[in-house]
C-alpha cells in the first residue's frame, strides 16, 4: 500500500498535483512566465485537466468544477486520480505531492481514494510481475483543511477494499471453503475480532438444510463463520448483523451454466468478501460500532449426489422448500443464515449476494439492486451512504405480490419464481426467513468486471465494503 504523509509546505522538487478551481490563486507554486500564461490560458479555456512539464518536475493542475453536486464532484476527482495513475506510471513517477487549495478536504480525500484503490491488480500468479511492476510508493499531502485521522482512516478502507478484492480474484483451485475460512480467521486474528467456524458436523446439528443441500454436489465441505466486533466503547446494544453469500463457485449445480456464465463465477463469493473487508475496516478504524458478521459457504457443483429439481429441502428454521433449480442456490445458503441471525436480536440486518442475473440485467454493472424492509430513515441513510461513496443503489419493491410466484402445492414455498420479476422473488423468498429490520443487497451487476473501470479496476471491485462501511458509521453516528 501507498506510503501517504502530510506536508506543511509545498516542496520545489517533487512532482506536483495541484488541486484547485478557477478562482484559485497559484500560491507557493515556482512557475515561469511562460508556464504561468500557458496555465492561465488553459482555465480561461475551461480545460479541466493541465500537465506542465517542466523537465526537471511534472505539474498536473486539476481544476475542479465547484457547481457540481459534492458527490458527483468527488467521484469525478476519484476517476481523475486512477485516469492520472496512467500518466505516472509511463513517466515512472513513484513519489508525488498532492496540493489541495479549494479548501475543502474531501477533494484531498477523494482524489487519494482513486490513487489507491487505481492502482491495485491482482498479480499473484504472473511469473513475471516484479519486472513490470509500478507502484506509486509515496504521497505527501499538503491541505490546511485535510484532517491526518481522515486520510489515515480511508487509507485503512482501501487496505480492506484490496483484502476483499484479494479474495475475490483468487481462482477456485485455490480459494475453496477452507481457505477462505482460514484467510478471515487470519483477517480476524490480525484486528481483534472473534470469530467461529462452524464446521461440516456443527453445522448439521443446527440443521441448515438450506447450505447442507447446495453443498451435496461439492468434494469440500461446508463452513458456517460467525464473526463478532464489538469493541468496549459501541454504540449500540443490539448489533448489526451483515450476511454475506459464500458461494466459492457456482457451476449452476445439476441445472448447469452454460460454459461462458461460468467464467466469472469465482466471484460468487463475493458477498462474504465484502463482509470481511468491511469487518476489517471497521475494526482498523476503531468505530465505535457493534457488527456480527455471518457467511455460510459452498461451491455449487454437480457432483453424483448433488441436490436435484424436484428436491424438498428443511431449512433451518423448519419450513420446506422445493427445489426447482439448482442455480438460485444463493438464497438457500442465505435463507439457514438469516434464520440463525434471529438468535442476535439484531438492530438490523444486512445481506449482501451476488444474487441474480435478473438484478445485473435491470441496472447493469454501476448500481446495486436494493430491498429493505425497515423504517425510512434508515433507508435514507443507506442511499446516501451509497451516493457518498458512489456505491449507487437503486430500489426495488417488496410487494406482497411477488410473494404468489413462490407458492408451492407440496411444500411451503419454492426456490424460484418464473422469468419475470427475478431479483425481486429471490428478496421475496429471503424475506420469509427476516423476523427482523432487513437490507438486502442484490451486487451480482457491480461485484466484477471483465474490463477495466477506472478505480474499480477489472475482476473483483469489493462492491459493499466501502458503502456498508460508510452506512453503519453513519447510523452509529446519527442514531445513536
């Protein structure tokens, strides 16, 4: 990660980025004349982004558009720092000031956003990767305003962000459920949080049918974490409880994918990355917030004794569903850890799935498909999470009509609708197993990509980590 330190005055010679708006004056900043009317002329001329080289430095002035709305505003300075990163590394520029006049620090702090988390990639297994490898090692910060336990706080965020993201582009020959249970046990281990993995045998004695039926196909077994932050000066009470599906790989099961939908799907599990990444954070930060976080994980496959359409699964809570696909499988695995949250009289609960092709074709790869089932406020609050971190959240209804696509003749529900409507009867079937104020977060749009995003990068984003991160500070800060 970045090394990042605050500056109190603007050095000669280092590589400068200067963030400022057309009102700025150019304060301690050695121009020449000629640089001096080449950079006015380009303001005058509503140019946004201006590089100066001036041979033995580079100067990138960014002026930044202050009648656009404060999001917006930050997540185009996050795109402009990862677009800069391109530059950087073709000049081989490891070390830069960043200079913040527009006196306000979150462009400071947005803009570091967007270096740190630009330049991640996943190159564990490139055998050549410290012959090409560019780093940007080192950020001095010059802002009056830019608070040192702010920067130090989202720098932890985006340290989270690259666990999640870890995790998520590990191939599925490597990360089976095992090993993700052993990399949040060390994640735990390293910030303090308890943590229990139930295994294989504890989890039949709980009786999650849901997770033991989509595990039959699989040669590894089933895990059921249970993590738990709860530092001594919480908030809260009651805790918050975010659920995160595990699903390691999903072949689609006997109702197989066909082969290109497989492709990504080691990021299946990247609900329970995100829970993770956000627990880490959280404990990092030292919010002062009471958080239990649940994944049950399992690849899909479809071994010889894979559950098969036409099954009647128990669940963990008692009711019977009939399995007509083995490909919304997601929802089962959720459905036992739902029912187990009961036990926590939770504030609140939060599940966050790759759920449904259905969410990813309503709103595509830059929104998450979201449900709630709580008072408005709390809404309100996870959608400007979502807009301040530019997570985006669009809202779907929880109508009770949807509820009649599930009905069953044999047993108390279904695992699935018909073709209409699938993200929403995917909610519907969760919110059976909900006794409780419940989020759901359909993430199978955003979760990855298969070309680069600027920031968000190509493969696993870590959907969830930043926007859950920012949604329970600021309950904790604002509710309690």
């Amino acid at each position: 990660m970045t090394h990042i330190d605050k500056i109190i005055s603007i050095l000669p010679d280092v590589h400068l980025v200067y963030l400022m708006t057309e009102q700025s004056e150019i304060e301690q900043v050695s121009l020449t004349k000629s640089e001096h009317t080449y950079l006015q002329q380009q303001i005058k001329s509503k140019q946004k982004a201006i590089n100066i080289n001036a041979f033995y430095r580079w100067m990138f002035f960014r002026v930044i558009d202050t009648a656009i709305e404060t999001n917006e505003s930050k997540e185009k300075l996050r795109r402009e720092a990862a677009s800069l990163l391109t530059l950087l590394k073709e000049q081989k520029i490891n070390a830069i000031q960043l200079v913040n006049v527009t006196g306000n620090p979150q462009h400071t702090l947005a803009f570091i956003e967007g270096l740190l988390l630009g330049q991640y990639s996943f190159t564990k297994y490139l055998t050549q990767k410290e012959e090409s490898r560019w780093m940007l090692e080192k950020i001095m910060v010059y802002d009056e305003h830019a608070e040192w336990g702010s920067i130090n706080e989202l720098k932890n965020i985006c340290e989270a962000v690259y666990f999640s993201r870890d995790l998520i582009n590990e191939p599925p020959n490597t990360l089976n459920t095992l090993y993700l249970a052993e990399q949040a046990q060390k994640m735990a281990n390293e910030n303090s949080i308890e943590i229990k993995v139930f295994d294989k045998k504890e989890i039949e004695a709980m009786g999650m049918g849901g997770l033991l039926a989509v595990n039959r196909g699989s040669v590894d077994p089933p895990v059921f974490m249970h993590l738990t932050y709860k530092p001594q000066h919480a908030k809260n009470a009651q805790p918050f409880v975010f659920v995160g599906k595990g699903i390691t790989f999903d072949s689609g099961g006997l109702n197989l994918k066909p082969g290109d939908s497989m492709d990504g799907m080691k990021s299946d599990m990247s609900g329970a990355a995100a829970v993770l990444g956000c627990l880490m954070a959280l404990a990092k930060n030292h919010v002062p917030v009471y958080v239990v976080g649940l994944i049950p994980s399992t690849d899909n496959r479809p071994g010889f004794n894979a559950f098969a359409p036409g099954d009647i699964i128990r669940m963990m809570d008692g009711s019977t569903v009939e399995m007509l696909n083995s490909d919304a499988e997601g929802r089962m695995i959720l459905a036992d850890a739902l029912h187990y949250a009961k036990q926590l009289e939770p504030q609140l609960v939060v599940d966050i799935a790759t759920l449904t092709g259905s969410a990813s074709a309503a709103v595509g790869r830059n929104a998450t498909v979201a449900f709630a089932k709580t008072d408005q406020t709390t809404y309100e609050m996870l959608e400007k999470s979502a807009f301040a971190t530019w997570e985006r959240i669009v809202r779907f209804p929880l109508w009770d009509d949807y509820a009649e696509m599930l009905k069953s003749e044999i047993a108390d529900c279904k695992n699935i609708g018909n073709r209409h409507a699938g993200a929403i009867t995917a909610a519907k079937f969760l919110e059976r197993f909900t006794q409780y104020p419940w989020i759901h977060l359909d993430i199978a749009g955003p979760a990855f990509l298969d070309k680069k995003d600027s920031y968000r990068g190509v493969g696993g984003t870590a959907v969830g980590v930043r926007l859950v991160y920012e949604f329970f500070k600021k309950m904790i800060n604002e509710s309690f």
